[in-house]
C-alpha cells in the first residue's frame, strides 16, 4: 500500500530532494499536500506531476497565482492545516524554513503517523511544544538533518549513561584555510558551500559556524543531553557526520557521502531496501581530516560559553537574532562578519540579560514575542 506523503516547504531544498526520491518510487508514495511560500512556477510545477490533493499556502499572492490551476486541477487550497479534519498522513515532512515553520509544524503533527522535521528552527524555538504534541498524538518523530540523524542512529539502544561526548563535524564552509578577508564577503561567496546543496539562510550559517552552534542547541533539545556534553569539530570531507564517544574507550561514527538524500530516504523507508536509493555509489576517501576549530576566525564558538543564555529563552533570542541578521546581510545592508558580532553584542547587552530575567515561555505566544522583542533590537 501507499504511503501518504505530506511535505511542507516542498519547494525549498529538503522539499525537492524529497521529491526527486519519490519520483524514483512513484509505487511507494502517494503525495497528498505540498506547500510553498513564493516559488509559485515552481509549486505548480510539483502539483502537474505529482497531482497533491491538498495546496497548503499561507501567502496571499502566492494562492493568487496558482488559484486558477487549482481550479482547473481540482486541487484544494488551504491556508489552515485545521481544514484537513479526518486526513491523515503515513510520514510528513516538516521543511519550511525559518521560525514561519513553527506553527505549520506544531499544526500538522495531529494528522500525521510519522513526522520527518528538518527545520532546526522549529525545533529550537518550540520544542517543548513540538514534543509535547507528539506524545498527545502518538507521532513518531525523525530528525533528518545528517548530524542529528546520525547521532540517532548512533546511540540508538545504547545506555546513555556511557555517552561521554558527541561530536557534530561541520565543513569549515567555503572559506576554510582560505586567505580572504571575511569582512568583504559577498552574499554570493558566503552561500558557494563546498559539499553540500542547501538554502542561502543555511548556506551563510555554515560559512560562519553558525549553523553548527544552532545544531548543538538542537541536538541537546532532542536528545536531553546538556549543552556541555557536545563538541563542534571542523571535517572539511563533510563525509563523517557524527561521532559518540563512550566511556568505555570505544566511539562510533557515521559515514556516509554528502547528499541530503540520504537520511531523507533513510527517514522514508523503515525497511531500507538498497534499490531504493537514488544514489548508491559509495566511495570511501583513504584521507580523512579533522581539525579544532580556531575561535579567532570562528567567534560564534563563543556563543555556547554564554551560560546564562542557554535556556529556553536564551535559544530562541539566539535563533531568531541570527535569522534577522542573515536576512540583513543577504540583503546587502550588512557585512557578513556583522553577523556574529552584532549577535554577540546583543547577547551580551543589558536589554537582553534583563529580557531572560523576566520572560519565560510558558505559551506558544511566548514564542512569537521573544520574536517581536528580537525585531525591535534589529533595526
């Protein structure tokens, strides 16, 4: 039988890769919804040769233009995941960029079995909120960023009180053991990763370390363990994605080559089945190198040695500021080492300290005025 297939943010780059493995294993899957933001061609691209049941789209202009499609197509639009009543979804994948992920991913976990989540932000910002609507609904959940499902794989039925360390490896991103001078970084230099095909939010993550200090946030959110048990380690090869070290002297490590495809289909099939991967040619590099990274170059390391913003409160002030600033630098109006140092600065300010003290997120909202705070720090 088919599995129903709900994919959220099926036009950004986990969306499509999701896609392109269904394509392949049309006999497996039955896409029921896809969602899109502002790729509008691109969306009803998906829907002729997938032909969803359901178009989730929040965006006005976007339900605008492939309104007519839909018609012609009987395709349901929705702008409310409410609206799905009785459906319900085998797997979903929750892929929507940015903190816009929350509420679509806390939304559609009531009418799905399985859910795959790839937004890291979601995750930082809602956990509590996230979990605790999986255990209502009984959904079972798989990360399916490669660090973090990897360290899944690696501690799955071990005893956790032998975890000594985890260690997420991180590329070094385009401008590792580069001679450049980072301040004149360009938006298109900084998104021009190595390894790996991403978005340009992530693509600029990576090439200042951000991305690994949000996935060590994450990793210690998902899996309970404190921020302290996880050490960041630079693996230009992006080929070993996590390593566990045991007290017993032993570690393990997870090796495989650098597309996302991989932990998606992982994630997709419970019974993984060589022939149903899309790319199974395995090469294993003689040489593989690993380096701490260098805090002088790298000063969003420093991030995780402020203590007192490592809370619930403390991660979402985090995120959110880095995704303002982000934004600003793909946009020109800052520069890309900005990014980290105007971050750090705010992390560090009186207003900030004083906003922890006396905001606790009780409440979904919470959430969403930690977000208003961190917008009127961003000018």
């Amino acid at each position: 039988m088919k599995k129903k297939i709900c994919i959220l943010g099926s036009t950004g780059s986990i969306g499509k890769s999701t896609l392109e493995i269904i394509a392949k294993n049309r006999n497996d899957f039955d896409v029921i919804l896809l969602s899109g933001n502002s790729n509008f061609r691109l969306l009803i691209s998906q829907a002729k040769k997938f032909k969803p049941k359901y178009i989730y789209c929040s965006n006005f202009y976007l339900t605008k233009k492939i309104k007519y499609f839909c018609i012609k197509n009987k395709i349901i639009i929705i702008n409310d995941l409410n609206l799905l009543k009785k459906t319900k979804f085998d797997i979903t994948i929750a892929a929507i960029s940015g903190i816009a992920g929350l509420l679509p991913t806390l939304n559609i976990i009531k009418f799905s079995k399985k859910i795959l989540i790839a937004n890291k932000e979601s995750i930082i910002c809602g956990w509590k909120f996230i979990y605790k609507e999986l255990k209502k609904y009984n959904c079972y959940f798989t990360p399916i960023d490669s660090e973090h499902f990897s360290i899944s794989k690696l501690i799955e039925n071990k005893n956790r009180n032998l975890i000594k360390r985890i260690y997420l490896t991180a590329s070094g991103g385009p401008f590792f053991r580069k001679t450049i001078s980072l301040k004149d970084v360009t938006p298109n230099q900084a998104v021009n990763h190595p390894n790996w095909k991403m978005g340009k939010k992530i693509s600029v993550d990576s090439a200042n370390l951000m991305n690994k200090i949000l996935e060590v946030i994450e990793a210690s959110l998902i899996f309970n363990f404190p921020i302290n048990k996880f050490k960041i380690i630079i693996h230009p090869e992006s080929l070993i994605h996590a390593i566990v070290e045991f007290r017993n002297g032993l570690a393990s490590m997870l090796y495989h080559n650098n597309d996302m495809k991989i932990p998606i289909t992982n994630a997709l099939y419970e019974n993984f089945s060589i022939n149903q991967m899309i790319n199974n040619k395995f090469s294993f590099k003689k040489k593989l190198t690993f380096y701490n990274p260098n805090i002088r170059k790298l000063p969003s390391i420093r991030i995780l040695r402020l203590t007192e913003m490592l809370n619930e409160t403390g991660f979402i002030l985090i995120n959110v500021l880095n995704e303002m600033l982000v934004r600003k630098f793909l946009n020109n109006k800052i520069l890309f080492t900005d990014i980290v140092y105007k971050l750090l600065s705010i992390l560090r300010s009186k207003i900030a300290k004083n906003y922890l003290k006396n905001n606790k997120i009780r409440h979904i909202n919470d959430v969403f005025k930690a977000y208003n705070f961190c917008r009127s720090l961003i000018r």
